[in-house]
C-alpha cells in the first residue's frame, strides 16, 4: 500500500482537553523513567560562541556567514547534528498571540502584522546547509510513523539521540502522533510528528486534516466527498466563503490545535532546553505552522503548501526584517544574525507533486484516493534538491514518502562530492488558487439573493 505519509493529525471524536492531559501525563512518565541514567539538567546554551553573540548584537545579519557547531555527545557515538546560531521573532504573550489570531480569523484579514509585542530570541537552531544534518532530520521525521524503535521501518539515528520517546500512541484512535527526541547533552529536544497514512486509525483524521488545510475550497475532489466535505463553503462560480472557512477552522480535530498543547508541556517539562519541530508532509506542515506560533525552528520535508493555511488560521506574522539584503551582506562582508519573518526551512525534491502543488485535476493519484492538496506556498524559506535533473527522476507521487527523502538526503553528494546542498530561499510572488473569489458571506448572500431570507 502506497504511503503517503504527508500529514500528522489526533483522532476522531478526541476532546483537545483530555488529548493534552493525555499528552503531558504520557511526556511525563517517559521524563521520569529516563531521568535515572539521563537527567535533563536546567542549564544556559553554551553553544553561541563569544563571536556569535557579538553579531548578534549587531542590527543587521545573515546567517549565512555564521560559524556552526555540534551537539555533542559521548565517545564513540559517532557523527552529530550540526548547529548555528539562529535569530527568531516569539510573541512575547502567547496569549495575546492566540486572542490577535482569533480576531485574525473572524475578521479575515489574514496575518495581521500589529496588535502584539515580539522579541528576537537567540538560539540554536539546526544548521540547514549540513547534508548529515538534514539526513538526520529525515530520519527523526520517518521515525514519527514508528511505535518504537523495535518496528522494522524504524530508523538508526547518531549516538547523540539514543533517547526518545512516543506521544499519541496509548489510544488507538489518537492522529497526533510521533516521537520526542532527546540529545545526550541535554541541550536539544526534537519533536518530529508524524504524517499521512492511507489505511489505519489515523487515515480518517489525517485525511481531514489534509483536505482542510490544503484545499482551496473544503476539498472538492473524488464523489465520496460530493457528499461529506470537510466543510460546506462553495458558494459556486469559483468562489468560495470566508466566514464558513473560518467556523471550519475550529473543530476539535484540527491537529494544529492539539499541537499548541504538546508544544506547551513540552516547553513546560524542558524550560532549559532549545526546540526543534520537524516532520514529513502533513507533520512537516503542522511542523512549520507550530514553530511559527511559538517562534521556534522547524524543519518540514515534502510538505504541501502551507502558507494559505496559516493565514486562514490567521496567524500573526512579527514584521519584516530591517537590514541589508543578502547580495549586499555576501559583497560587504558583514556577518550577524538576521531574525527570519518565519522560523521555518522546507525541505523538498522536484521529483515529488506534492509540495509543488501539481498532484491536482480529477485524474490525478491524489484526487482519485479523495485528497485534495492543492497549494504549494510554504512559509519561510525552502531548500528543493533537483533529483529530476541531477538523479534523472519522474515526477511521481510514488516519490514522496519519507523513504525516498532520506534516500536523497543520504546519496545527495556521494556520487560528486561537488554537490553542496542548495541554498534557502523564500518562495517570492508565490499565489494559491489564483481562480477562486474569496470573500465574506457568499453564502448568506446568496441566500437572500434568492427571496429565501424574505
């Protein structure tokens, strides 16, 4: 069975409540059962270097040009991840973010960029231009569909991450799912969820969750959804409401919200330690959506364009960057840390429809099994490794499971050792559903156009 794995989602009929006090009972126990040979001792980053802290301090940067190090662990547990220094904006009230993303979504005005207050947080995040380290990253991602390290399709990760934990895994209805992993020097948690399956207790909510997110207009696709789409927004004509959108958006079994929760105990449980969210598909998606709530990194492989998605849930975005472009930054010299608009790196091939938004039109693999992933704008920024050009791949949906990604990831530059991995690059003028009218009330509208409202 083809697995698409592009999504991580909870369970049917799961209330967000009980699923958080499920998730930090859970987190919990396995903190507490780990504690006796790996105790997570509260302590500062010590891995920004005087030099870094220095650009930092400076009011335009790049980091480009920073020096990376590596989480380190004990000997003779081989290679690590990579790390550089990272600037990010964080709402400085995640109250107040969560109340100004509320009025986003009611009022339809996308990401709002004033009403909160955000800091430039220093950190270290993962150093995206590191082949081993993004191999790493796939792995972590593909683990998330895995029970535990004993299932055949789990992967071996460096000695530095030989802890680690599941969430969402006690109910068999739960959709949220992945694994928490922890480095050996404490510093660094990975959290990577896990994403779409095609048959199993997730798919009904996974698929919900795709549909809803990925959609131009509650995912009008193959006749099984004539009937039961995700929402009832089409307004017909290529216009869809905004209003109805919105109300869809608040289901209680939206992974985006279950995630806040997770996110939330987990920061609680680890105050001291730095976090990573990564994931594939629809876990990368969720991934980027959740590190741009709380300003942390993220890292998403072959997801589908989310960028649509977090303005309906109207996330607010911090302002854009002041400083010196890139060009000039790379022919002056200078070297500092810019804060990114969003915290996030997609990471895809050119083989794979998915995250390019190609796998659409009635005939399509994707809308034949009743999915309708049709946006491609992601937020932040995206590496994209040309295996068509370089590997002479088709495009192919058979090409997106987490399995061929590793398989890049790890082959990218064995054969040429001159393959550098591409650089990161905003996705620039990028629209979805450029043929669909959104607007507010379609429906309501329309219905007293027809004299039933009289």
């Amino acid at each position: 069975m083809l697995l698409f794995a592009f999504l991580s989602a909870p369970s049917v009929g799961v209330l967000v409540n009980a699923q958080s006090q499920s998730n930090l009972k859970t987190l919990r126990r396995n903190q507490v059962s780990f504690t006796h040979q790996h105790e997570i001792i509260p302590q500062p980053s010590h891995l920004l270097s005087k030099e870094a802290l220095h650009y930092a301090s400076r009011a335009s940067i790049d980091n480009h040009f920073l020096p990376t190090t590596t989480l380190q662990s004990d000997p003779g547990l081989g290679l690590n991840l990579k790390t550089r220094p990272t600037a990010v904006y964080r709402p400085r009230s995640l109250d107040a973010f969560h109340e100004a993303r509320l009025a986003n979504k009611a009022q339809h005005t996308g990401r709002d960029r004033t009403g909160i207050n955000w800091d430039i947080i220093h950190l270290d995040g993962p150093d995206v231009r590191d082949i081993h380290t993004l191999a790493q990253l796939a792995r972590m991602s593909g683990n998330a569909y895995v029970l535990g390290s004993s299932g055949k399709n789990w992967y071996e990760l460096d000695g530095a991450w030989n802890i680690s934990f599941p969430f969402g895994y006690e109910d068999a209805q739960d959709g949220f799912r992945g694994h928490v992993f922890l480095s050996s020097d404490n510093s660094t948690i990975v959290l990577a969820i896990k994403g779409t399956t095609l048959q199993g207790p997730t798919s009904k909510k996974d698929k919900f969750n795709d549909n809803l997110l990925f959609s131009c207009c509650c995912a009008r696709v193959d006749f099984s959804w004539i009937f039961h789409q995700v929402c009832d927004c089409y307004s017909g004509s290529w216009k869809c409401d905004n209003t109805c959108l919105s109300n869809a958006l608040v289901e209680d079994s939206m992974f985006y919200t279950i995630g806040v929760n997770l996110v939330n105990d987990l920061r609680t449980l680890y105050p001291s330690a730095n976090l990573w969210l990564v994931g594939h598909s629809l876990g990368g998606a969720l991934a980027s959506l959740l590190g741009s709530t709380f300003g942390l990194p993220a890292v998403a492989f072959e997801s589908p364009g989310e960028r649509l998605a977090a303005e309906r849930l109207g996330l607010p975005m911090p302002p854009a960057p002041i400083g010196p472009t890139e060009s000039q930054m790379s022919s002056s010299g200078e070297s500092s840390i810019i804060p990114s608009l969003s915290p996030v790196v997609h990471v895809y091939h050119t083989a794979d429809p998915i995250p390019q938004g190609t796998c659409t039109g009635p005939f399509s693999p994707c809308s034949q099994a009743g999915y309708a992933l049709e946006t491609h704008c992601h937020l932040g920024k995206s590496i994209v490794f040309d295996t068509v050009t370089e590997f002479g791949w088709r495009v192919d949906i058979r090409r997106h499971p987490i399995r061929e990604v590793v398989g890049v990831m790890e082959t990218w530059n064995q054969e040429e050792a001159s393959r550098q991995v591409p650089e990161a690059k905003e996705e620039i003028d990028c629209v979805d559903c450029y043929k669909w009218e959104f607007g507010s009330e379609f429906k309501y509208k329309d219905f007293e156009a027809s004299g039933c409202g009289s």
